[in-house]
C-alpha cells in the first residue's frame, strides 16, 4: 500500500463509523499473514493448495473493496 493510501486509511480509522474498512483492513492483515505461513512451505498438500488459493482470492476480493472505499473518501475530500 502507498504512503498516500496508509495516511489516509489512518485518517479514515479515526473517524467514527469506519467499522467495514476496520474489519476489511483486520481480515487483510490476517490473509497475509496465513499466506506468509503457506508461502514459507517447500511442499503443500492438494488442499492446502486450495486453501491459498481461496485465501488469495478473499484477500484480492478485500483489497478491490478497500480500494473502493478509499476511492469514494478520496472523492468527497476533493469535493469543495
């Protein structure tokens, strides 16, 4: 993520009512963190290769609504 995209998740956080992108931005940290764990593994069984690849498309799928949500923030701060 951008520095631009952190400072301004960092001020969206602050603002009351911000629980999706709180939950969005938990459950991110999390996928990573479980592929980290599959991505360090020199073999993966049939289903954990289902697993990561399930787990990459929840974090894609995260991200893209992530995106949105900055996107519609950055939208109404450029409003005057």
């Amino acid at each position: 993520m951008e520095k631009r995209d952190e400072e301004l998740v960092i001020r969206i956080l602050a603002e009351p009512g911000n629980d999706e992108l709180r939950k969005l931005m938990g459950e991110h940290r999390a996928y990573e963190t479980r592929l980290d764990e599959f991505n360090k593994r020199v073999y993966l069984s049939d289903q954990e290769q289902v697993e990561r690849k399930r787990i990459q498309k929840l974090k894609l799928a995260g991200r893209d609504r992530i995106e949105q949500i900055l996107a519609a923030h950055r939208e109404k701060e450029a409003l005057p």
